[in-house]
C-alpha cells in the first residue's frame, strides 16, 4: 500500500525524522529489521509481534511513515497502519538469516535497503554509514575482543589492570569456563582496577569502561549498532563458548575498528576463521606462549601467520594504547 504524496513527501526528509514501525512474528526477524532500520539512518518507532502491537495503544495518535510487517495483515493491523497515515506499508519479507551467518545477513539487508531506496528514491541508502552510536551512554570508539582458556584469568586480569578504562573502548570477553564458575570471574578481573565485568545475562549494549563476559550456556551475537544480543540456542562444536565463532561476528561487524587478542589456552579456538575475516582489516594479537600457562591457543594464532603481535599481557595493553593512541593522531590529521 503505497501513498504516493507522501512518498514524494518522504524523499525529502531527513533520515532520522523518518519513522518506522515494524510487525514481525520471529524475534531473529524483528532483530534484523531493528538493525536494518536503524543502519539506515531512519527513527525505529518499534519493533514488536502482532499481539503486542495491540497493546501500544498510544499508536492511535502517531504518525508513522513507513510500516514494515511480516505477519498476517488482518483487520486490527490494518486498522492501526491506517490511522497512522503512512507513505507506505510493506508487507512480506524473505526470512533473514541470523545475524551470526554475516555474509548471508549481509546479502539479505542489502537487499532490503535497494528495496526501500528504489521505492522511496533515496539512492544513499545503500551506502549510509551504520549508526552505532546512537544513544550518549555508547562513546566506545574501538571494540576489543578477548579469547582465553586455560591459564586465561590471570592474564587477562593483568591485561585489564593494564589498560585505562577511560579509553574509548569496551571489551567482549570469551573465556572456556567452568559452568558453575563462570560467575564468579568478574570478581576475578574486577579486582584492583575500575574495570566493570559481567557475566552477560540478557541482550544489552557494548559500553565503554565496560568487559561483558560471554555465557557458556547460550550463544550470543553482536550487531551493527553496538548490541550483544543472547541467543536462545547453545553454542555449537566443541568449545563454549565458541571464540572462533564471535571472532569472525565481530570482525564481520565492526571491521578496522576491531581489535582481537587470544590469550593462554588450551587447543585453537579463535583460529578456525582468520583466513575469511582478512578483508576486514581487524587486528589480530596474540600473548607470547613462552609466557602462557597453556600455550597452545596463542600458538595456533601465531602459526596462523595473520598475527601482528605479540607479547606479555603487559605488552599487549601497553601496544592497544599506542595504538589507540596512533589512530586518533592519524584521524585528526589533514
């Protein structure tokens, strides 16, 4: 259902004064419009079911410009969408692939923009830059990627103790863990410094300042727009939770912005992708195994021959605020 004035209308707005709301029965759907919508710039109303469509009776009364439903578009959708006065109404939409298969997700959200874009003759759409950093509480500028195992707590603690949390970064942290120990390492790495751990529990946002642990029991995924959303399925494979799975999320996602650093461990996890994530320009960091307790995860990075440092847990943090540091001199450069 189109309204073609207001289509016209449309195209010469900003972005962010665009409103749309979006219908949806599947959460992994209603995740990737959420991420789609805001990728484009335009001002997600909300994201809901039918059924809780029909308890946000304060709709009546807004106007929104663009409605987006996958779902039955019965008699109360149609009633809501129509008070609304919108420009346009879509309905139906292949199903998205989940926000951790990134090339597939990828293809599926490209699509969905040159759809809009054609529609309502906003040709950037496309190429717009993602908006991460939305809300004032995100002023993280870098994401840091920390996989450790065996022998991982106590370098990762002196990493931690070793980097200013004032830096513009937050850190994601995957750690083999025993199930029933697993809440007790943020008070392990919170100790002697202002680092806040904690276990992720619920889908939440990367915050500066911030180490969010991965759980064992339950996969997670980061978006483009700085959430960690909590999957309700277990990690697959053999190790949980799986670093080499949210190395390649992440890299995907945040790209020269991200930095990875494997610390002491036991196997390879974190190795299996490197060679698909290159193109990302993601940096890549490993501890010395000479000085891990278990050597074999750094090493498995190292023998990789993507790796472009390495060093003490002490070195490491002293080499991300160089580093930090370098890339903020080279921004501001003419």
């Amino acid at each position: 259902m189109m309204d073609n004035a207001r289509v016209l209308a449309l195209s010469k707005k900003n972005k962010d004064d665009i409103k749309v709301m979006v219908v949806a029965e599947d959460y992994h759907q209603r995740m990737a419009f959420s991420d789609t919508v805001r990728s484009c710039g335009f001002t997600l109303v909300g994201c809901v079911s039918r059924l809780q469509l029909q308890k946000k009776s304060e709709l009546t009364d807004m106007a929104i410009d663009i409605w987006l439903i996958d779902s039955d578009y019965d008699d109360n959708v149609l009633t809501v969408t129509t008070a609304s006065k919108p420009a346009a109404v879509l309905v139906g939409f292949s199903q998205a692939p989940y926000l951790n298969e990134a090339q597939q997700y990828a293809k599926w959200q490209r699509k969905l923009k040159r759809k809009l874009a054609h529609i309502f003759a906003l040709p950037l759409l496309v190429d717009a830059p993602v908006q991460r950093n939305e809300s004032p509480e995100i002023d993280w500028r870098y994401v840091v990627f920390l996989g450790a195992s065996m022998g991982g707590p106590n370098a990762i603690k002196e990493f931690l103790d070793n980097v200013s949390p004032t830096l513009p970064i937050c850190i994601l942290l995957a750690h083999h863990f025993n199930r029933t120990m697993i809440d007790t390492l943020p008070r392990i790495l919170n100790r002697h410094n202002n680092w806040r751990c904690q276990v992720i529990t619920s889908s939440q946002r990367l915050r500066a300042g911030q180490c969010l642990i991965a759980p064992i029991d339950k996969q997670i995924v980061c978006d483009s727009t700085g959430r960690v959303i909590l999957l309700d399925q277990a990690w697959s494979g053999e190790y949980k939770p799986a670093i080499g799975q949210i190395l390649k999320n992440t890299s995907d996602v945040y790209g020269s912005e991200l930095i990875n650093i494997i610390f002491s461990g036991m196997g390879n996890d974190g190795s299996q992708y490197l060679d698909l994530i290159q193109h990302n320009n993601s940096q890549l960091w490993a501890q010395d195994p000479s000085l891990s307790a278990c050597s074999s995860q750094p090493q498995a990075i190292i023998d990789s021959g993507y790796c472009g440092f390495v060093g003490s847990p002490a070195d490491l943090a002293k080499k991300l605020t160089d580093y930090i540091g370098e890339r903020a001199v080279t921004s501001s450069s003419p």
